[in-house]
C-alpha cells in the first residue's frame, strides 16, 4: 500500500508523532495542575455546532432518528462546566470541508481539538491560560526534542507574556480584507485577534453588551504564515438573548430544542472557553507545509484515503 511506502520512507510522520505526543502528555499535565477534569469526547449527538461557513452535513439514523457527527462540543462543554468548574477534552471534530480548502494547508476533515471551558469565566482568563499552556508545552518539546526541532524549525522560540493583541476593526485598517493572512505572514509572535464582528461568529459566543457589534471573542493567529491556532471567547447562557442571536443567524430554533429548554431553566451559567488544533499545533511546532503531514491516516479536504 503505497501510503504505508511513504509513512516508512518519510521520517516527517515519525517525528511528528513524537511531537505530537508530546503535547498532549504536556497539555493534559499543565490542565490538571490547573484543576481541570478530563471530559471524554462525544462524537455524535442530537446537536453540534452549526459552524459559520458550508460544509457537507454528516449524520446517522438510528431507529428512526437523527445523530450528527461531531463538528465541535461548544454547546456540551457549556452543559458539562455544570458537572465541573473546568473541563477539557481532546474531541475528534469531522467536518466535511470543501476540496478547495485543502490548498490552506490548515485543513483537514477529520481532526482533534483540545477543547478547554470553564464556568463563570472572562475572556482574558481563558487568553492568559493559553498562553501559559502554550509557553509550558513548547519549552518542554524544545527541551526533549531540541533534535527534532533543530532539524524541522531551527528558529522555533518560546513567546514572550503577553501576546501581542489587535481588534479586527484594527487588523482590518491595516492590512484590509485579508488581515488574517498578511497578519500571520508578518507577525514576530503569536497574536490575539480580539473583537469578532457579531456576524462572522455563531450564536454560542457571547455578544459584547458595550459595544454590541462584536463578540467577546477572540482567535490566536500563529507566525510565520501558519493562520488560525485557536478560536474560543465568552458564551450566551440566557435564554432569551441565545434565541435572538440563532434568528439572527437564521438557524432553525428546532434544531436545539434540548439545549434552549436548559437555558429557558436557568441552567445554563457564565462560561468561556476555546479549542486549539493539534494538527495545526504540531504543523506550527515543526514549520510543516500542510496539517495532513502531522498525523497517519490524515483525511484531507477533497482526497480519499485509508
């Protein structure tokens, strides 16, 4: 089988499983001193996320109903921080992206996040904790794998506290539409994009009362051209303000039935939280050229494999 032919003549799979690894050993260690609870994943539920751009819907039957496939657990982390303060998981998301999204390199339809939630939290909190995990994983593979590095990403650093920040109206002044890439290209450091339009986010993050055109959300943009690292923020929990923002989305207000009868309760509470890519983590730790060489038996967008 000619994938096998590549994984045993490539050494790039076998260090970046290495690597890989790592942080996850890392992350799950730097989580629990933290006091965070591992939550399993869950990989098909009535709800998932609806996402704010077109994918190919996955979902089961299964005696006469419907499971879909996860595409992220934004809205059963705000359930399971009614359990425990603070959880994590590492949550296989299947999103059925479109073929031209494999020129990105940041893309696969198959993937893992570490998804991170915790309740009555503020965005700040959750920004400065993932700086501190970032910082404590990528001193530990620099430390174990100084090698590997070397040989993959000679120029790797640890960043400095605190992360650059800029608002999207900012970024948008001046780089214009395609801010995120010329910002990613041109960046020393990881960089906080903070203040989402209302509009470019899904009804789950919370909107900011003050100023009510945006979210009180944020994305982490990785140097060097690496895009996107993580996306999280402030979440609704009020019943009536959630049922705004789905209209506003014109997402079907049937499709959380379940979720709406929690915050209709008052059950649901305060929360944020994020989700950091572990494929796109260790394409960034070893300057790869695609996340599909981050992991065996990657799916990538538009191609068929094992």
């Amino acid at each position: 089988m000619e994938l096998v032919k590549t994984y045993l003549a490539d050494q790039t799979y076998s260090d970046a499983l290495l690597v890989q690894s790592e942080i996850l050993r890392l992350s799950r260690e730097f989580l629990a001193e933290k006091g965070f609870v591992e939550l399993l994943p869950v990989t098909i539920s009535t709800i998932t996320d609806p996402l704010n751009h077109d994918v190919f819907d996955a979902q089961i039957d299964y005696y006469g109903n419907k499971y879909y496939v996860t595409k992220s657990m934004i809205l059963q982390k705000q359930v399971s921080v009614l359990v425990h303060d603070k959880i994590f998981s590492f949550s296989p998301n299947l999103r059925l992206e479109m073929e031209e999204k494999y020129s990105s390199g940041r893309h696969l339809i198959d993937f893992v996040q570490l998804d991170i939630e915790a309740k009555e939290t503020k965005r700040e909190e959750i920004m400065d904790l993932m700086e501190d995990l970032m910082i404590y994983v990528l001193k530990g593979i620099l430390t174990k794998y100084s090698g590997i590095i070397e040989k993959y990403h000679p120029n790797l650093t640890v960043p400095k506290k605190p992360f650059q920040k800029i608002s999207v109206k900012k970024a948008k002044e001046l780089y214009g539409e395609d801010y995120e890439k010329i910002l990613s290209e041109r960046a020393e450091g990881p960089v906080w994009l903070i203040d989402i339009p209302l509009l470019d986010r899904e009804f789950y993050d919370k909107q900011d009362m003050d100023n009510p055109e945006v979210l009180l959300d944020f994305d982490l943009i990785y140097p060097e051209g690496h895009g996107e690292a993580i996306s999280g923020g402030e979440r609704e929990h009020e019943h009536e303000q959630i049922v705004k923002r789905i209209k506003l989305k014109g997402n079907g207000l049937e499709s959380y039935e379940d979720y709406l009868k929690l915050a209709k309760e008052g059950l649901l509470k305060h929360s944020a939280g994020c989700g950091i890519g572990i494929e796109r983590f260790t394409k960034y730790i070893l300057d790869l050229d695609h996340v599909e060489k981050t992991r065996l038996f990657a799916k990538a967008p538009g191609k068929y494999t094992i």
